[in-house]
C-alpha cells in the first residue's frame, strides 16, 4: 500500500483528452486547417484508430472506431475493448465530441487501488502496446497502462488514469509545433444540471483534495491544466456557445488552450476556413465547427 499513500498526496495533472469522431480523416482534416500538427493515422488492437495532436505532456487524441468487428474477438472482447473501445463506440452513436479525460499516473497500480478505495473504480491496471509512426517515418512501438473511473451520476463521460512506458518515445517536439501557436493546455470544462452534485467524484478522480468553488462552478486546479465543472449557462457566459446537453451528468464540453498571440490564431483559423468568434478575451471554435466540441484559445502567462 506504501504505493497507493503516495497518491494520496500526489495531484493527477491532465494527460489527454479523447475526441470521438464518425470520420476520423475529415475531424484529421479539420484539425489541420485550424492550424495543428496531426500525427500518423495510428490503430489500437481492439480495433479504434486515431490521429493525435501534442503538447508538452498532453494531447488530443482524435479517435473513431475503424473497426468495429474487432470490438468483440478474443482476446480483445474484455478489458480495454470494453470500457475504451465499446464506450467510444456508443457515444459516437449518440454524437461526437470529448468523450473521455485521461490524467497523468506515475503509478497506475496505486491509482487503481486508489480509485477503488473511493469507491469510483471500474478495472484494473490494463496495459497495451501500438505501433507509432514517428515524424521521420520509422515505426516505434508505445505502450501505456490505463485505470478507469466512474462518475455513477455521469454515465456518458469516461475517466481514466494512464502511465505511459515510455513517454521519450511517444512525445516528439516536431509534433508540437503548431502554425496557429498552440503551446499547451491550460484546462478541460466539463457542464452539469449542478456541479456540486460532482464535487467529490472530481477530487477523487484528480486527487485534488482542496478544490474551488465559485458562482461559475467547482474547479479541480490539477499540475498540468484546471478540471471545471460549470452549470450551462456560465459556459454560454464564459465561451459564448451553448452546450448540447443530451446525456445525465457532467459532460466535457470544452478544452482550452495556451496561445502567445490571439490575432495570430484567429488569421491562422480564417486561412483555414475555421469558423470562431472573440468572447471574454477569448477566441472560440464552436462545436457546429469542431466535430461537436469546444475549443478555446487563450492567452496565459
């Protein structure tokens, strides 16, 4: 248990957010004419494939299921094709958007037993090699070891706790130079009918013990980027778009973004055909423009 005691005292900073798509080249496509470096198309043994888009320690994961019979063969039909791939599978068949939130672990067995000892677990340690393109064009296998959490309240978002073997290997700097000066990520936003309701759920999944409230929600300030749960309507206030709510729970409904630059995003989305709006000192693609989700771009020191 000497393991599990240390997570205790140790905050989980945002790993990865997962967009689902129905067409994975045409949400790639997008994703490039907004002005960011799209990795090779990569594919997961139990049959999903993605592109994935970098930062320093984060990074978008853009997935579909590209194939869907593999969902169900051995030795494939448990674990990782159940609650990643088949979970995927049914949100795309509800919409598309964030659909999952991956924090960083730096001892997935601890975090496991963590989450278990909250009472939000829902596996085991589960650990899978890809192979990966690199920007060079040569092949390296990566592997990764994910523990999922649950929210009880929201059935439709997925959580998960995810150690990578070898993180030299998987982040590369080419991939994180981005045209439209994306320098990292600075927060996902979740919406809920009340986001107290999430409280507890949000420091257990996070390991933020001390979170903050306010008129505009519950915030998880996390080592790398903020969790925020907000109600509808400080969301609209907030970004200038109102969420599609059609599931129970809390929802991830926005990423935001570091940016040295605001003007120098927004000419590098209208040279791409991306549609955004200013709000709040903010710059805004709204989910009609992004496959369902919310991306918002600031600028942070």
């Amino acid at each position: 248990m000497k393991g599990a005691s240390r997570v205790l005292l140790m905050a989980r900073g945002l790993d990865h957010i997962v967009h689902a798509v129905r067409d994975l080249d045409a949400a790639a496509d997008f994703y490039r004419r907004a002005g960011f470096t799209v990795s090779a198309r990569n594919v997961h043994p139990w049959g999903t494939h993605n592109h994935v888009v970098q930062f320093p320690g984060f990074f978008i994961e853009v997935l579909t299921v590209g194939e869907p019979g593999k969902l169900h063969e051995k030795p494939h039909a448990e674990g990782l094709a159940r609650v990643f791939g088949i979970a995927n599978r049914d949100f795309i068949a509800r919409g598309e958007g964030f659909s999952m939130l991956a924090l960083e672990s730096r001892d997935i067995d601890a975090d496991a037993e963590d989450f278990q000892r909250h009472g939000i677990g829902m596996s085991q340690a589960l650990p899978f090699t890809r192979d990966a393109k690199l920007p060079d064009g040569s092949t390296v296998t990566v592997g990764f070891t994910l523990a999922f959490a649950r929210d009880a309240m929201s059935p439709g978002t997925s959580f998960f706790a995810i150690q990578h073997r070898d993180p030299a290997m998987f982040y590369k700097k080419e991939l994180q130079q981005h045209a439209n000066g994306a320098s990292g990520v600075l927060g996902a936003v979740l919406v809920a009918d009340n986001p107290a309701d999430h409280h507890i759920f949000l420091g257990a999944v996070t390991g933020v013990r001390d979170l903050h409230s306010s008129s505009i929600g519950v915030t998880a300030p996390t080592p790398r980027g903020d969790v925020e749960i907000m109600e509808a309507v400080s969301f609209r206030d907030q970004f200038g778009t109102v969420p599609n709510l059609d599931g129970e729970g809390a929802a991830l409904k926005g990423l935001r973004l570091n940016v040295p630059d605001l003007a120098a995003t927004e000419r590098a989305l209208a040279s791409g055909g991306i549609v955004s709006h200013r709000h709040v000192g903010r710059l805004v693609v709204p989910p009609e423009a992004a496959f369902g989700a919310t991306l918002i771009f600031e600028k942070q020191p």
